[in-house]
C-alpha cells in the first residue's frame, strides 16, 4: 500500500466518469472501500460494473473524475496500481492451452515473483486450489470449479492487500459458490480488501458494504440491513399459496399492491400501506376460498430492494424527460 493512503482508505472514487463517444457507461460516480472490507458493486447486466473495475485496475483512463487505488492515482499511476493489485474477471483469466504448473509460473512471471520464492507460493497456490497431483494437466481439462481456484491463486501469487473479483462465480454450482465465498471472508479476515461484482443476491448478502449501480449512476448505497431498511421506500409482503404462478397477475391487481413477483415458491408483493394491503389481500383469498393461504409482512430481501430502487429511478427519469 502506498504510504499517501490516509485512513485505511483502500479504494476512493471522485466524480469518476467513463464516456465511449456519446454514450456514457460510468457516469460521476463516488464511494470509498476501507481496507479489509468485502464491498460489493452490483447492478445488472450493462449497468457500468466491468468499466469500473477497469478504470480502478489502470486498464482504461477515466474521461473525467478522479479516484485512488491503494493510495495510487487512478490516471497517473496505472502501472504502479496493477503492481499492488489482484484482478480475476468471470472468465479466469487463465490460458487453457498451458498446464495448471504452466499457468501458476507465467503468472509468477508476470507478478514479479522472486526467485527464491516461486517455489513456495506455487506450493501454497496448489495447496489452496486442491490441485495436488494435477499440476501437469491441461487447464481445459479442468472443472469450473477448479479453474475458479485456480486463477484466484494465481491474482493473490503477489500477495496484493487488494483484489478485484469481477463476477468470478458466474458459471459454477452452488457449492463451489459457497466455498469461494468462505475463502474471500478468510482473505478479509486477513486484511485484504475485496471489491466484488456478482448478480447472485444471495452473495451479496456475504458484503460489508455495497453499492447498486444503474445505468452507470449509483442509486442506493450501505450495509446489507440499511439497503434493507433504509433505501427500501415501500413494504413487502410475502405470500404463501399453492400455485402462486398462477395468482400472480391478479395479486398484482389488488388496491394497494404497488408491484408483485415471485420469489421461489411464494409471491412477495411490494405495497404501499401494510395494513390496507393485507387487508385486501386478505379479502381477495377468501373470495378464492384459498384457505391454506396465508400473507405477513416481512422484511424485503436485497432482490426486492433492487428492483424497488430500479423502478423507482426508471419512474424518475421517465419523469424528468
């Protein structure tokens, strides 16, 4: 880390702006990620994620704004940011025509490594990934699992005290999922800081922090619960029903029900007044005779905060134009 970097501020972003002729991806966008947190950057597809990350890796130049990785400036340090800094994107980063043994020493090429350590950190790198007695196997053969261990051992070969992981459990199963997730709480743990992209919400919940990007404007920012209870302006309700697809439009209907979607096997209705919604809610499944169904007030889940926050900026902008 550099020594300019104040306040164990590991990632600070001003104004930060990206524009590609008319159309801008990142649009003066501001936070900061304190070293050791696990900080989530979540929005969807297109929503200006991949651009962030690479203007904070030194891989493109911001059009306007300012920003520090590492204490290091984003414009005028770029070389100095990608020696600090780990990076893996949704693809791995890894080149399936080499070997696992191949891949860990071109990355230890690339990294710096020092001789007299090379060998101990592809020992530990293996280690981590499980890839003992696969070291000469070609990394096409490899599992998605395993590739996914396998590149994040090789952006930490460095040891960097930050690393950029963009959507790097895209394409594997739930259990891999998790078992990444406990090594990123473990590299945390340590002090690294983790900046994170990821459409899972369920992961999302594993963040310290996080931001929702949209559009490449930032529309809500905190904690897991203050996304949940402060940037949530309406109510959720949940309701259990058989077949609750096919109630689905006409719970949507209902005096009070702002909007209404599924959520696994239950329908989650967001709506502006508790009491009066249930109310009518209520009424309508008597009028069904759905007598086994029941409806409570709960507090929303983060998919249910960004749709919300989602729709809510679409209706404002839909306004101001």
């Amino acid at each position: 880390m550099s020594e300019n970097n104040p306040n164990n501020i590991a990632v600070s972003v001003r104004n930060l702006e990206k524009r590609f002729g008319s159309f801008t991806a990142v649009n003066k966008i501001n936070f900061q990620v304190q070293q050791g947190e696990i900080f989530g950057f979540l929005g969807p597809n297109g929503a200006g994620k991949s651009t962030t990350i690479r203007m904070l890796c030194g891989i493109i130049a911001p059009s306007a704004g300012s920003g520090e990785v590492g204490g290091y400036d984003i414009v005028n340090q770029q070389f100095k940011i990608k020696e600090h800094i780990g990076y893996m994107s949704q693809k791995f980063s890894l080149y399936n025509d080499l070997t696992v043994e191949e891949n860990v020493n071109f990355y230890s090429g690339i990294y710096k490594i020092p001789k007299a350590q090379k060998k101990e950190r592809f020992i530990s790198v293996i280690q981590e990934a499980g890839l003992e007695g696969m070291e000469k196997n070609l990394t096409s053969t490899l599992a998605a699992g395993w590739k996914q261990r396998l590149a994040l051992g090789c952006a930490l070969l460095h040891k960097p005290k930050i690393i950029f992981l963009d959507e790097p459990t895209s394409g594997v199963d739930p259990i891999t999922r998790a078992n990444f997730w406990g090594i990123i709480k473990k590299l945390a743990k340590e002090g690294v800081t983790v900046f994170i992209t990821t459409h899972y919400m369920d992961e999302a919940e594993n963040c310290n922090r996080m931001v929702l990007i949209y559009h490449g404007t930032i529309i809500a920012m905190g904690s897991p619960q203050e996304m949940k209870t402060k940037c949530m302006k309406n109510e959720v309700l949940e309701i259990t029903l058989p077949n609750a697809q096919e109630w689905l439009e006409k719970i949507s209907k209902i005096n009070q029900v702002k909007d209404a979607a599924l959520f696994g096997s239950n329908i989650h209705a967001v709506v502006y007044d508790s009491a009066k919604a249930i109310a009518g809610i209520k009424e309508f499944l008597a009028e069904e005779r759905l007598v086994s169904a029941s409806v409570n007030k709960i507090l929303p889940s983060l998919e249910d905060v960004f749709v919300s926050a989602i729709e809510e900026y679409d209706r404002t902008e839909l306004k101001k134009n």
